[in-house]
C-alpha cells in the first residue's frame, strides 16, 4: 500500500489506536495531521516520531464534536499541504452505565464525541474531496455497535450510528471516487480497555476465539488498506477487526 503523496488527518491520534493508525499512514508515505484535546499534554511526540520517519506531520488540535474547531482543524491542514485525501474518525470516548443509572451528560456527551464527530469532521473533508475527486474516510466503530454490550447503550448507540452515517454517506460520493468505509474493533489493547478490571480483562480474553486481545497494530492495518488505492471499489462497508469475538457461539 503505497500513500506517497497522500494528506492524512487522524483524530484523537494522540494515543492509542489512533496514534498507531497516524504511524501506519506515514510509514506508507502520507503527510500527517495529528489531533487530539491535549489530555494531558498536546501529542507532540507522535508528530516527532512520524517527522523522523521522513514524513511531514503537524498537530492540529481541537475538540473533534465542535463544528467551529473541526473547520480550523482542517482549514490548517488544507493551508500547511494543499489538500486533504484521508480522513479517520478515530477519536472516541466511553461513559459506560447502565442505562437505569445513565444520565443525559453521559449519553449527550458520548454521542457529541463519538457520533456527531463523525458527520461534522466528514462534511468538513467531503467539501474538499469531492472538489479533487478523490478521497477515502475511515471511520472507527466498534463491534459492540454491531452485537451490543451491557453498561454502554450510549456508546454502542454511537458506534451503531457511524455504520449508518458510512452506509448513507458512501452512497452519496461514490460517483466522486470517494470512500466512505467503517472499521469495527474488538478488544483492543489500549488505555480504553485498560481501565477495566484485570479479571474483566482475562474474562473477555477467554471468550475471543483467536485467545488474545488485539493491538492497535491490527486495528491500523486494515485501515491503511482502507484508505488505499487497492480499495478503491470498496465502499460502505464495516470491516470487523476482533479475533473472531463477533461471530458469536454455536451453543
Ligand atoms: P484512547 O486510548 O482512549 O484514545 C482516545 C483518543 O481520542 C485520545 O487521543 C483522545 O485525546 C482523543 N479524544 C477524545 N476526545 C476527543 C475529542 N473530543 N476531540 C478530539 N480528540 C479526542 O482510545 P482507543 O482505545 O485508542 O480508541 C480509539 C477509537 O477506537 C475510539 O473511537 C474507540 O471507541 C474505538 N474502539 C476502541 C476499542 C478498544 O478496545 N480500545 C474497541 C473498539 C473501538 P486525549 O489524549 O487528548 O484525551
């Protein structure tokens, strides 16, 4: 997968799986532009390291659920290398309750982040693919926006959102040679995930067909072929990336 050439802007790229999506990029070639809301420090470390691969890269920082910030975001990426080719709407954010005891803060505040991040940062880069012809957005759901889990009615709320924001979408600019595709993780291994208790953790190890919790690595791959020219004819899709946990039990 070649991206030589390409503008990238990688959400809540900070950390995390984001971060590891924003190193796969550039390790294909492409400029990119690292957001995050600088908790607890702005992500000049990444920029650092992408900028020693022999990449350009830049922060751009802001709060992906407000509309004002997402137009600066990529109005600065557009003015520091002329355009804007692949957009992952990676950032996301959990309020896990049940929802007998979940409060309107905790359901408003994950779908801002989680849901209305995706249209607002995708309206702002459609304005400019559709203008090059060419682009590719990626967006980060998660499997439990497919099968559902206790404790996160508003995040899977979300992530079932941004499969049908992907599917909408995709059938909007697909005759502009743009793609509009959603990967769904598992249990990946990350600062998410790691706040879960140890024994909850070895729990849903056991229950993963593949035995082991994904990396952020595994998450980045099928990204960085999304956002290629080899996946070009592939658009509206959800790439599930969970070691088998999705494909439920026999009995
Ligand atoms: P993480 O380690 O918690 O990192 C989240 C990133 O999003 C951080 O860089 C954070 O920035 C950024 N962020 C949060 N709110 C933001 C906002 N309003 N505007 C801009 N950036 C914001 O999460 P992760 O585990 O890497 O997850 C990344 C994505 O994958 C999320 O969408 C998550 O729902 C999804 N996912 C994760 C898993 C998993 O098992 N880990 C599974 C399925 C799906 P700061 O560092 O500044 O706070």
């Amino acid at each position: 997968m070649d991206l030589t050439g390409k503008v990238a802007l990688v959400t809540g790229s900070g950390r995390g799986i984001g971060r590891e999506i924003a190193i796969r990029l550039a390790e294909a070639g492409a400029s990119v532009v690292i957001n995050d809301v600088g908790n607890p420090e702005p992500p000049n470390e990444v920029v650092a390291q992408i900028k020693q691969m022999g990449h350009p890269s830049m922060v751009a920082m802001g709060d992906v659920s407000q509309s004002v910030d997402v137009n600066r975001i990529v109005d600065t990426t557009v003015a520091a290398y002329g355009k804007l080719d692949i957009l992952v709407n990676n950032a996301g954010i959990t309020r896990d309750q049940l929802v007998l005891r979940m409060t309107d803060e905790d359901w408003d505040k994950v779908m801002a982040v989680d849901l209305k991040s995706v249209f607002v940062c995708s309206r702002a880069a459609l304005r400019h693919m559709i203008r090059q012809r060419w682009g590719r957005i990626v967006s980060i759901s998660s499997i439990v926006g497919i099968i559902g889990n206790v404790g996160q009615a508003n995040y899977a709320s979300a992530k079932a959102g941004i499969i049908g924001f992907t599917k909408a979408t995709a059938k909007e600019v697909a005759s502009r040679n743009v793609t509009v595709n959603a990967v769904a993780p598992g249990f990946i291994d990350t600062a998410m995930t790691q706040q879960l208790p140890e024994e909850r953790r070895q729990e849903m190890a056991g229950k993963i067909p593949a035995g082991y919790l994904g990396t952020p690595r595994d998450v980045a791959e099928a990204v960085a072929f999304l956002a290629s020219e080899e996946a070009r004819y592939i658009t509206g899709q959800v790439l599930t990336v969970d070691g088998g946990i999705s494909l439920g039990k026999l009995m």
